[in-house]
C-alpha cells in the first residue's frame, strides 16, 4: 500500500497521511496478512468506498466497524455485499427502514454502489479483516487514517450528512462541527440493537430533507 491507488480527489485530501510512519506500519502488516491469510475484502477492493464515492462529490458518510468476515461479502463498502449474496442481518434492517421511512421497494440487491455512485460514503473504521474472526485487524492503524479521514472532512467540507449507527461509529463525530453539518444518531442496526432505535430513526428521509435544504440533490435510497 506504499504507493497507495485511491481517487484523486482523495489523493490529495489525504496525501499527508500516506507518509506517515503509522501507515508504514500498517502497510507491512496488511501485505503480511494478505500473504500468509484469508483476508477480507479483496485487496484491490480494500479502498473502494473512496474509488467509488470522489470527496468531491460527497453529501452522506455511513460508518462501519469493520468488513464482513465471511467469504463472498466484504465488498470494500460498509454494509454492502455484491449482487446474489444473500442481506446480511443488519443490512437487512438497513433496508428495512429505508422502505418504512421512504417507501422506497426492498431493493433486489445488497450491491450498494448505487449510493456510492450519488454521494454516499460508506466507510468501515477498519478496511481489513482475516476470514471468521471479526476485529482481527483493530488496532493495526487503520482506525487512525479513518479518524484522519472524518477529521479532514470536518475541517475542509460543509453540508455533509453523516450517519453514525452504534456507539462505534458515534465516536467518529468528535471535531464534527453540527452547525455547519448534519450528525445523525441512532443505535446500530444489527438485530441486537435494531429494536433499540434504529428502526423507526428516519435517518434517510432526514438526509434528504438537510440536503435540499441545503441546496443539493437527494439520495435515491
């Protein structure tokens, strides 16, 4: 990852971090661990929610924990897992309560690149994990660049929704200045905690009513 492939917009959000002694390290054990175990998502995917969503093109950060852990879903996007996988459980409340809060249909597929594609960032805190053992990459680095990330986004972009599910994701929004964005709340949608808030959040109908509000184009949840 030395010579890091990201989109340019991205590139020159985050060029500092690339150089920085931690992401050497990190670099060392991601390359190791792709070497020597299964490891998740595919390492061309590992930095897909930035290739798939420019920061100049942003509107709406989701934050994950980290990818899937079992074969055939990580993706590179939080939450999502590509078309003919079967919802995972807390994607499925995802979807849930997009179609209880907007109307919209039970999508047909879980490939998320479709909100990607209009703004959406969908960020896992830690974009690597080996197979079948979840947060098996925390505290190799990955959540210091994420951190840099949301913290760079707060100091350089205005008018961002984010949508922090869980008390994980709400950790992020340290430095995340509400008068000048939207942070959105709620419980993670896992079934443990579904049920606890998050169904019933309205959090996609909310998005959008900031973002007109504010002068931009709604998602298509």
């Amino acid at each position: 990852m030395a010579n890091v492939k990201i989109e340019p917009s991205w590139h020159e959000l985050l060029a500092g971090e690339f150089d920085k002694p931690y992401f050497d390290r990190l670099t060392a054990f991601v390359r190791e661990q792709y070497m020597t175990r299964v490891v998740y998502p595919p390492a061309a995917h590992i930095f897909r929610a930035f290739n798939s969503c420019p920061a100049d093109r942003l509107k709406v950060v989701i934050i994950g924990q980290d990818p899937y852990h079992n074969a055939g879903q990580a993706n590179g996007l939080c939450f999502s897992v590509a078309a003919g996988t079967p919802f995972p459980p807390s994607l499925q409340n995802i979807f849930q309560e997009v179609c209880n809060d907007t109307g919209a249909p039970m999508p047909l597929s879980g490939e998320l690149d479709r909100w990607a594609e209009q703004g959406v960032l969908m960020l896992n805190a830690v974009l690597t994990v080996q197979a079948h053992t979840p947060t098996s990459h925390a505290g190799k680095g990955w959540e210091e660049f994420t951190d840099a990330v949301v913290r760079t986004l707060a100091q350089r972009k205005s008018h961002v929704v984010y949508m922090l599910w869980g008390s994980y994701a709400q950790r992020k929004a340290a430095g995340i200045d509400p008068a000048k964005n939207c942070i959105l709340t709620a419980p993670h949608p896992s079934p443990l905690s579904a049920y606890r808030g998050f169904f019933g959040c309205r959090h996609f109908s909310r998005a959008n009513e900031y973002l007109v509000a504010t002068g931009q184009q709604p998602i298509v949840w």
